[in-house]
C-alpha cells in the first residue's frame, strides 16, 4: 500500500496557501490539509477555496476540535473537507458526537493526540470508539525541545486497527523511520511549506517514503546537532528565533567571510592585561570560543601570536569586547575574531582577571559554555540549556525566509506577500494617543 502524503498548510494567508499547494501537488503529495492557523484566519472560506483548487484531493481540516463536536464537523464537511481533525483529549462525548456527524455527512474523523498526557491508553480508547485515524502529533514548541513523535508510532502501531498519521517536524529521514514504524500518513508541513523549491522539497519526501531503507542518516548526538544547526543558519535567523534578544553590541568581525559556532570560554580581565587571555587558550578545549570583557577599545588584549595559538588548539573564534592588535597577521591566519575595534598598542601580562567566570560582553551575560554563534552581522549568544531549542526554531526561522526570497524573486514585495496592512493592530484609540512611541506612523499606515 502507497504511504500518503499530507501537505499541512500551517499558513496566514490563503493565496499563498494555493499556490504553495500547487507546488507542493507537482512534488506527488496525496492530501492538503488546511491547518489550524488557515482556518482561524479564513474561516471555512479556506476550506472552500482549497476544495475548489484541488477538486481531485483529499482535503483535511485540522479544526481541533474540543467540543461541539458535532457542528464543527458539520461546518467542515459542507465547506468541502473529506477528513475533520477533532483533539483526541476532548471528552468521549464529543469525539463520539463528531464521529456521528461525519458518518452523517460521508467524511472520516481524525484525532490527533497532540499533548495527550497517556498518548498509548488514549490512542486505543479511540480506536475502540471507531475513529478512521489516530494522528501521532509531536507540536511545534515540543519538537524544539528534541522530542520526536517517531518512537510513539512504535509503539502504537502493533497495539490499534485505525490507520496511523504521524506529524511533526519530519524531514527526509524521520518521513523513512516513520513509515517503518507502521505510519500511514506522514504529514509534513514545515519542511515543505518553508522550502526554496516546494516541488523539489515534496519529491524528496515523496521518494524517502516510498524507499525508506535508502535514507538511514546517522543520527547526530546532542552537541553534534546543535553545531551543525548552528553553522547552517545566520546570526539574524537566531536573534529572530530568540524575539531579538542575544545580539553582542558593537562588536564586529575583523575577517570577511567569517562564520563562529562553539561553547563559551570566558575570560574576565582588564585594560589591556592579557595574561588571562592567554591563559584561556590552554584552558579550552577543541571547538571552544574564548569569549573576553577588556574594558577598553584603546589597549589590546589580543594579537597575532594568541590568534596562532588558538589555531593550533583547534579553538573555534575569539570574541573581545575591546581591541584586538596585528589585524594582518589575524587575517592570514584566518581563525575567526570579533572585537570592538583593532589599535596598535598592547597592555602587559599583569595576570588580573578570571577564566571561566561569568562576564558582561557587549551587553551580554555570558557564562562558560553558552553557545556564541558569529558571522559577517555580528555575534549572538545563546545560553547553553537552550541551544538546541534555538537551533531549532532558528532553522525554521531560515526555511521561511527562504520561502519569502523565492515568492519576491517572482515578482512580489515583502509588504504584500505578508499582507501586512491586514495584520496590522486595528485599534482606534492608539491613533488618540500621540504620548505613544511611534503612534502617528502606525495611523498613517
């Protein structure tokens, strides 16, 4: 039996949804499913609308439905959806409602247990109730904690008779691992919807589902992945993930082309006394950036000889809030440095100052250990017990932009790709208040 493709169009907008959609259909997706954000934005006009574009496809409305099961059902099925999402944690009453109304109205029913505290126990009682499918969903915010939803589909797939989903953040090789472990469906939404090239991006899908014994990628640990996160995505795309927190100020990058990811070392020191700058290179390991507070952007603490020093220690970059000196020989050399500015004029080894304590650089706390990512814009640190978690919601940070490149190459502007003016605050009493930063431009938009 084919495995099904689900599109999930987790989209604002409706007109970008069809077209994505579109896409996505020449890449041999099987379903679309119109999401829950689509729906809260349009209604059941984006049932209708899809229902329309794609009168040969299985249409899918994640209503999440918790109660009144039966008239949301009703809604979905008479704007033209052929399966309706209910939550599997609403009550038995309403999945029971809903399954009544969509054997009524010739649809199937889906349950999704997305944070269903005994996700194994409830996927079987709704088996038992008679639900068509039983979506093993792992949320947005779950997947940027690590969790996947793959091992639960192991689990679940011996134990009930209703056909598996399963959704949330699969790529290429979690699609092949799913099917393996007896899905379905496998929905994929943002590896898709956020591609460059939609179509390419389906396909891909398409034939790691329909081959998954060929996409058995070695699975990363921990530090691994969140290096290789780290390297692949801009310092805009973290700050963004971070709601624009974590940027250094004024420190900048003193080679071109340049790109820093590694666990903090830090060093606390003073005007330029760089003996506990030097110091930091022995104490690091391979893969560390030494991250240093000098106070001043007149006396380095920094030069050529502790760059080579550090190359030969395998220490990924160095960050100074202050000068660093012998910008020449940090340019051949090539190991990424970050500073405030580059003088002349060094200080002396007065060995004031501490390794591996908690600093203040460039406006940010930086304790041993949290990530520092640096690039051509600049420098971001992410506090270590939630890197991978930042990684993660950078990335998809990434994968929209890419989208929103592509869609403006064809033609469009950012303003009316995003249909700004529609989202914009729509309160009449914010125009009143000029006290308010920024008021007057708001109104007159």
């Amino acid at each position: 039996m084919k495995t099904i493709i689900q599109l999930a169009l987790d989209i604002l907008e409706i007109d970008r949804a069809v077209q994505i959609a579109k896409e996505a259909v020449k890449g041999d997706i099987d379903w679309i499913e119109i999401g829950t954000p689509l729906i809260k934005s349009e209604g059941m006009d984006a049932i209708r609308t899809l229902r329309k574009n794609f009168p040969g496809h299985t249409i899918v409305a994640d209503m999440k439905i918790a109660d009144t099961g039966s008239l949301e059902v009703e809604m979905a099925a008479k704007a033209g959806a052929d399966i309706v999402m209910v939550m599997a944690t609403a009550d038995d009453s309403t999945i029971k409602d809903a399954l009544l109304a969509a054997r009524k109205y010739g649809v199937r029913l889906m349950a999704d247990l997305i944070s269903t505290p005994k996700p194994v126990q409830r996927a079987q009682e709704l088996d038992r109730i008679g639900v068509d499918i039983i979506n093993i969903h792992m949320g947005i915010d779950q997947q940027m904690t690590g969790k996947t939803p793959v091992d639960l589909v192991f689990e679940i797939a011996s134990k009930i008779r209703a056909d598996i989903a399963v959704a949330g953040g699969l790529d290429e090789q979690t699609a092949a691992r799913s099917v393996e472990a007896g899905a379905d469906i496998v929905i994929v939404g943002g590896n898709i919807i956020r591609s460059d090239n939609v179509t390419e991006a389906s396909k891909k899908i398409r034939r790691s589902v329909d081959n998954p014994q060929l996409n058995q990628a070695k699975k990363l640990d921990m530090d691994e992945e969140i290096r290789k996160l780290f390297m692949e995505i801009s310092t805009p795309n973290i700050s963004d993930a971070m709601h624009r927190q974590g940027a250094m100020k004024n420190i900048k990058p003193m080679l071109n082309d340049t790109k820093m990811v590694g666990p903090a070392v830090t060093v606390q020191t003073f005007e330029g006394d760089w003996a506990k700058t030097v110091e930091a290179i022995d104490e690091a390991k391979e893969g560390n950036v030494i991250v240093i507070y000098n106070g001043s952007s007149h006396i380095a603490p920094w030069g050529g000889l502790a760059t080579q020093s550090s190359l030969n220690r395998g220490i990924a970059g160095i960050v100074v809030d202050g000068a660093v000196r012998d910008i020449e020989e940090i340019r051949k050399i090539g190991l990424p440095v970050f500073a405030t500015s580059n003088v002349p004029n060094a200080g002396d080894p007065k060995g004031f100052g501490e390794v591996n304590a908690l600093i203040n650089c460039g406006g940010q706390k930086v304790k041993p250990g949290d990530y520092i990512i640096g690039d051509d814009n600049g420098v971001v640190v992410v506090p270590a017990e939630r890197a991978y978690e930042i990684a993660r919601r950078a990335k998809e940070v990434q994968k929209t932009e890419e989208r929103l490149f592509d869609e403006i190459r064809r033609g469009g502007t950012l303003s009316e790709i995003l249909k700004l003016k529609k989202w914009e605050k729509q309160n009449d009493s914010y125009c009143q208040d000029t006290s308010m930063p920024g008021i007057s431009l708001l109104c007159l938009l």
